[in-house]
C-alpha cells in the first residue's frame, strides 16, 4: 500500500522509468548552474568549497552573546546567525511595560547602538557574514550593524550578510509584525534602495517559509506561500521604480529541512525550478543571478522532542543530510536541547560538529547532484512543483499575496494541514520517537541553559543612562525628519540611522513611525 507524503501526495513502494512519463532526464534537467537551476545554482557546488555554516544565536545581554560567538567562530563557525528577544523584534525597549518577563528570553535584547557595539565587540565586521532573523525591525537593526561597522573604520561596501525582513510571513505563520501590510511592503522597498546605494553586498531579504513549516504548513504549502511572497516583494520593487535585475540578485530565501529526506530534496528542487521561470518568464529579468532561488536552511524546530532530548542529535543529522542533498547555501542545525531551552555551549558545539561531519566526512560534497535522475526524486520534485503552482495560482486569484493574507487564506490553509498532523501523531499513525512509541517509563534530568530575570533590570538600567547622557534635542529632530520621511516619499532609512546615531533607541524610532503608519490589526476572515 501506498504511503502518503508530507504534502498528501502518494509515495510508491516502487519507482521505474514510467516514473517520468517519457521525460529523458539527462534533457530536462540540463547542468548545475543552469537555468532553471533544478540541480543547484551553482556549477561546483560543495565540490569547491561546503555551504556556509550559521549558528544561530543570541540570549541575554549583549555581553553574554557576544561571548558565544566568539566561541562559535573559535569552533569553526563560518557565519554569525543573531536571534533577537521578542521586545527587540516587536520594536519595543527593554524598559517598555509590554517588554515585561520576555527580555533576553529568546534572543539578545538590542535597545540602542550601545547594545549593538557590545554585540560585535572584538568582531571584525569585515571577516565575518552575519544574518540577522529580524522582520518589522530590520531596517533599524541593519542600520545599527552599518553604524558599527563605520566605528570600526569598515565602509559599508565591505558588509556581508542577510537580514530576513520578510513581513508578509509574520502576517501568516509568526505574529511579530508592527506596521500594517502597504506601509511594510513601502519599507522594504526603501531597504532595496538603500542597500543598492549604500550596502551593495548585503542580502537584503530572506524569504522565509521556516516559521510556516513550523506552523504547520507541508512542503508544497511551504515553497508555494514563500515564492508567492517573493512574488509580492518583487511587484512592490518594480512598482517603486526599481529594474528587477537590480535587486533581484540580493534576493534569498529561508526554508526547513525535516527528516523526510525524499520530499525534502524534491521540495528545493521544485523551489529553485518555479522561482527561476516566474524571474525570467514573468519579471523579464536579464540577469542570470536574478533567476536563482539561493536560500539558507534550519533543521526543523517543530520536530525536536522534549522526551529523550538526545534523539534529537539523530532527528538534526538527518534534517541537514536533507538540506544538503537539496543544495542548500547556508545551514543551521538546531541544538538536541532546543526542545526545552535556550542551547548550552556544549549542544551548541555538537550542532555545528554535526554540519562539520556532513561536509567532511561523508561524501555526499564529492560530486554535486547526487540524486540527479533518481526516479523517485524527480516523480517527487515534479508533484510537489504541480502542488505549489496550484496553491500559487489561487493565491493568485485572490489577487495577490497580501489580498490573500487579509482574506487569512494562507493561514487557514496552515491550521488545516497542522491540524492533520496533530490528528495523526495522536492516533499513532506518525510514529514520533520516545512521544508515541518507544518511551520511557522515566526521563533521565537534564539541566537546561536559564536566562537571568535579572537582565531587565540592567538594560532598564542601561536605557536610563543613555536617555540621561545624550543630546535629547538631537534625538527629537532626528525622529521629526524621519516622521515626516514617513509621512511622504523620502526614504525613511536615511534619517532612521540618523535618529539611531543620536542613540534614539529601537522603540523611540518604531513608536515614531507607529505614529504615522499605524499598526497592524489580524484578521480570521476567509
């Protein structure tokens, strides 16, 4: 009997020729690092050098994680990954009432450019590519790494690295957003501009359809609500007066990697086949760079377990095997203890051990595709494409990405398919290890990593006297300028990092464009 994909599509017990209805492989999926980039985009790929290894990281004080990355550089990391704390990526200070109980909870609390200058003390910013998971925010946190930057005498030019700034997803799947759709979309439009003009290496979304994965979503409700928002971002730059092959190529994307390796790879395959031909079909772009779906990868959160921690080691091997054999660009690998708390040291280290044994002593970076004309990977790549493309055309139909947020169809489309999932893990049908079946009668102790509560207190603290020793006038007209940026076309990034150069904080400058924009009220209608 058949078994059922991720995405509820038939998995055969036995796959042959007929498999590709007459396709000859070795015609339709053309070379590596070419068009339409099925089989990587890159010709190499890990045969020349391993895909970039991130850890992403980042709790308490700036001091505490500034010492971890420090730590994971040491180790062998190749790129910086900062989580931020929920007050930081909501655009609220530490001393905020709202920020109560959740400072430095799930990521470092970033208030000011004093936080930021700690974050990266010792760091230079020239050596290292730092991605930063930060969405509403992200104009402010990538101007105070630009500012930085300038004090360690590095141009902007030199800065390398990604900021996720994908709102449309926090509409969807995450919640952190602030402002409402339009005036979102307009911001990041002048982050397009800005960084073309002033960070020109800098990658300047990340597309992310993780936090959805983690939501629920399956893999072809994953890629198919992802492209559709990179859909929506490229319309937004075009209409704003941008040439898409000025922009396009800075484009990335952030996907999951669960343990089910087969339509995980298939999954990639399909995401970089659909993203190159609506680039070069749709959008006209002329660039070949604007046509590559490269994207970033995280083994899959949603699946750890709290129950025999240790098997996640196991779950986290697989999921980046996955990610590797579907051509990822860069990789995290989630810690074993995630599932119960922040990552001590040491999990941290065996995470990025796991990457380091994938990349050199496996030998799936020997030759570049391994799968390439495996029949049930391209039967799978070819269903899972057919099911985004459908799931795209009706987000289509319902005119566009954020027409479609607002109506809350992504969403409900989600909770279904989450809502299977936990139907089937509680019948027993999705074997999960040590929750389902093979459990323990007693969990061994385990002692996880605790934030100190008393880190709201010190950037309370902290706050009070950068307020007490700035130039409050200076402040004042700076958050005036970028008001009245906001409030017209200007864009509100430039007079942003002068606001932040006075040391406005991150809530001062998000309450002032709160005045003018407003904020963003959910809807359940659909």
């Amino acid at each position: 009997m058949a078994r059922e994909s991720e995405s509820g599509l038939p998995i055969e017990p036995v796959y042959g020729p007929d498999a590709l209805d007459g396709w000859d492989p070795a015609e339709k999926l053309g070379e590596p690092g070419s068009f339409p980039y099925t089989r990587g985009v890159y010709p190499t790929m890990y045969t020349g050098r391993p895909w970039t290894m991130r850890q992403y990281a980042g709790f308490g004080t700036a001091v505490e994680s500034n010492a971890r990355y420090k730590q994971l550089i040491a180790n062998g990391t190749m790129g910086l990954s900062v989580a931020f704390d929920l007050p930081t990526q909501m655009g609220h200070d530490s001393d905020a009432p709202i920020a109560h109980g959740e400072v430095g909870k799930v990521g470092v609390a970033i208030d000011s450019v004093d936080d930021m200058r700690v974050l990266f003390g010792g760091i230079p910013l020239d050596k290292v590519s730092t991605s930063m998971t930060i969405n509403a925010p992200a104009a402010l946190l990538l101007l105070l790494y630009q500012l930085v930057a300038e004090e360690q005498g590095v141009s902007a030019d030199k800065l390398t690295g990604t900021i996720q700034n994908d709102v449309l997803k926090e509409y969807i799947a995450r919640g952190t957003y602030i402002f409402p759709p339009k005036p979102s979309l307009r911001l990041i439009a002048d982050i397009f501009k800005y960084c073309k003009a002033e960070i020109p290496k800098w990658n300047t979304i990340s597309i992310s359809g993780y936090h959805m994965a983690e939501a629920g979503a399956s893999p072809a409700q994953e890629i198919a609500f992802t492209l559709a928002d990179g859909i929506e971002y490229v319309r937004t730059a075009v209409a704003a007066g941008m040439d898409v092959d000025d922009f396009a190529p800075r484009l990335s994307f952030f996907f999951v990697a669960r343990t089910t390796i087969l339509e995980e790879v298939a999954k990639f395959r399909a995401a970089r086949r659909i993203w190159a031909r609506v680039m070069k079909e749709e959008f006209g772009a002329k660039n070949p760079k604007s046509w590559m779906l490269r994207f970033h990868t995280q083994t899959a959160g949603v699946q750890l377990t709290a129950q025999q921690p240790e098997v996640n080691l196991v779950r986290v091997a697989v999921q980046g095997l996955a990610a590797v054999l579907g051509g990822t660009q860069s990789l995290h690998t989630n810690s074993f203890d995630e599932a119960i708390a922040l990552p001590t040291d040491k999990s941290a280290r065996l995470a990025l051990r796991t990457q380091q044994v994938l990349a050199y002593e496996t030998d799936v970076t020997a030759t570049v595709d391994p799968f390439a004309g495996s029949y049930v990977i391209e039967k799978m790549t070819d269903e899972v494409e057919a099911a985004a493309l459908e799931l795209m055309g009706k987000v289509e139909d319902l005119g566009g990405a954020v027409n479609a947020i607002e109506r809350g169809f992504q969403k409900n489309e989600i909770e279904r398919s989450a809502y299977r999932i936990a139907q089937e893990t509680d019948s027993g049908e999705r074997v999960v290890v040590g929750v389902n079946r093979f459990q323990l009668e007693e969990e061994e102790p385990y002692e996880p990593l605790r934030v100190d509560p008393a880190i709201e207190a010190q950037q309370a603290e902290r706050l009070a006297k950068l307020r007490a020793e700035r130039d409050q006038e200076a402040v004042d007209a700076a958050l005036a300028a970028l008001k009245k940026a906001a409030e017209g076309t200007d864009n509100v990034l430039y007079p942003m990092k002068d606001a932040l150069k006075a040391r406005a904080t991150v809530g001062e400058v998000c309450n002032a464009l709160r005045e003018v924009w407003g904020t963003y009220v959910p809807t359940d209608a659909f």
